[in-house]
C-alpha cells in the first residue's frame, strides 16, 4: 500500500492541519497560518503533545477553542495558556475555567492570525453546552474545516450525556447540511468501532461494507481515519442516516413500531442499541 494511495472514506488530510495524537484515542487539532508562525488549538485536552507539535512546527500558539468541557478536550488550557498567554474561547453555557471569550450559536469569531473566520454552532446533545466550529476554507485549500468535538464522529456520533435524543437530532442536522466537501475533524480515533455498528445497523450498505474494510486497512498502516468529510458521512454513518430503508427496516425488526415513528425516536433507538454494542 503506497502513501499516495486514494482513500475512497478519507479525503486528502487539510494541508494547515495538523492532528496531535493524545490519551489513547484522542485528536487534538491545531490549525496554523499559510504565512506566518501563528496557529490555534482546538480541543487541547493535554498540553504537552500539543507543546511538542508546536515546537516541532516552528509554530505560536495565538488563540485555543473549546468545544465542550471534558477534560480529554479543556484538560491542557492551563499550562497553554500559562505558556502563551492566548485567548481561549469556548461554549457561552458551559462551565469551563480560562475562558477568555465565551461564544454560542451564530457568533462569528474573525481571528486575525491566523487568518481565518469561525461560525459557532451550537450542538447540545452529547454535553449541554457543546459547540461547533465551521470555516468556509482556509489558506489555498478550497474545502471547509469543521471542529466538532464529540458530536459527529466518522461513522458515528457522542454519546448522549447531558442532553436530550432531539437536541442530538437537531445538532447532526445542522452539521449534515454543511457543504458535502467540508472536512470533518471530530476528537476520537472511534472509527472503526463506529463503522462496525454501521455495518449492524444497514447491513446492505455496499458503501458501509466497503468503507469498515478501507478503515480496517488505514489502521493497519498507523493512519489516522480523520478527517472525514460531509459527504461521506452522509452516505455511511447511520446517525445521519436514521430515514434509510436499510436502517429503518434493521430498526423495525428490533422493535416493532419504529419504522412508522417520529425521527427522533429513531435516532434515539440506534444510540441506545450502540452504547450496549460490541
Ligand atoms: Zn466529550
Ligand atoms: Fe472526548
């Protein structure tokens, strides 16, 4: 397998991005100027990998972003902050010491270095508060950056923790209709995992059969699964996919009733059958 193969499941990774490997299956990202030595962090749940990756990349931390309080993604904000002295902006309803700029649905957070634009989307469901970051592209690379936490995965989505099924429902939406060439960068290396239920849950799907093996293979080589992008997401990740024939009739045989069920009832059953599937 060649390093210049073509992923069918994975886009080509986002040439100012880079993913910082932490905890056991953690991405911490960090996302740095075309020009210039300046970046920011999102999701910085360890300081020191992330120290290392900037120094490793002759590069200054400028500003962190958070997306929701857990400390596999706030966990490193103080001794970053302490280093650097950068702003940190993070969710408007969560409770989270060091931030700076507190943010929520429809702000649009212009950073000046490096250069690039923000809008916040609020996306409660696996925490209360949780928030998204969307950019429509950033230095010559035409695709959008998506940093979503833990809401979408590839192949998957969070937990419900703190929210509600439909606040869930509702925040995958908004995240499903972003432009299909957006880049998907979420917090966990679940893919494989994730695209094992996926295969449960719409055992037809050619392309879910198809995209487990090349995940299965990625893995294999010591590569990162992420990110992803919307369209792929789309086409194979049952939590988008709760109105499939293929998944409403896996739902149905499970538990009569939910083909002719509301959305939400569907997409709470497929989270509930996950959390207990190995
Ligand atoms: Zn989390
Ligand atoms: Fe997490």
């Amino acid at each position: 397998m060649s390093e210049t193969e073509q992923w069918q499941f994975a886009p080509p990774p986002h040439p100012l991005v880079i993913g910082v490997p932490a905890f056991s299956d953690n991405y911490l990202w960090i996302l740095h100027a075309a020009d210039g030595d300046a970046a920011v962090a999102i999701d910085p749940g360890d300081a020191a990998p992330v120290q290392e990756a900037l120094e490793r990349n002759g590069l200054r931390l400028t500003a962190i972003l958070l997306t929701h309080h857990h400390m596999d993604h706030a966990g490193g904000v103080e001794a970053l902050v302490e280093r650097w002295h950068c702003p940190v902006y993070g969710p408007r309803d969560e409770d989270i010491a060091g931030i700076t700029h507190p943010v929520g649905d429809g702000d649009i957070l212009d950073l000046d270095e490096p250069r690039i634009g923000f809008r916040v989307i609020g996306v409660p469901g696996h925490t209360s508060g949780h928030i998204a970051y969307y950019a429509t592209s950033h230095g010559g690379d035409a695709r959008g950056l998506l940093f979503c936490g833990d809401t979408l995965f590839a192949g998957g989505c969070g937990r419900i923790f703190e929210g509600t099924p439909a606040q869930m429902l509702d925040s995958l939406e908004k995240l499903a209709a972003l432009p299909a060439s957006t880049l998907v960068f979420c917090a966990h290396e679940y893919t494989v995992s994730n695209l094992r239920f996926a295969a449960a849950a719409e055992p037809d799907s050619e392309a879910v059969t198809r995209r487990v093996a090349e995940a299965l293979r990625m893995r294999a080589l010591d590569l990162p699964t992420v990110p992803s992008n919307i369209a792929i997401e789309r086409s194979t990740n049952p939590f988008l996919r709760h109105d499939a024939a293929g998944i409403v009739a896996t739902l149905e045989a499970r538990q009569p009733g939910l083909a002719g069920a509301a959305p939400v009832e569907r997409l709470a059953a497929l989270r509930e059958w996950k959390n207990g599937f190995r």
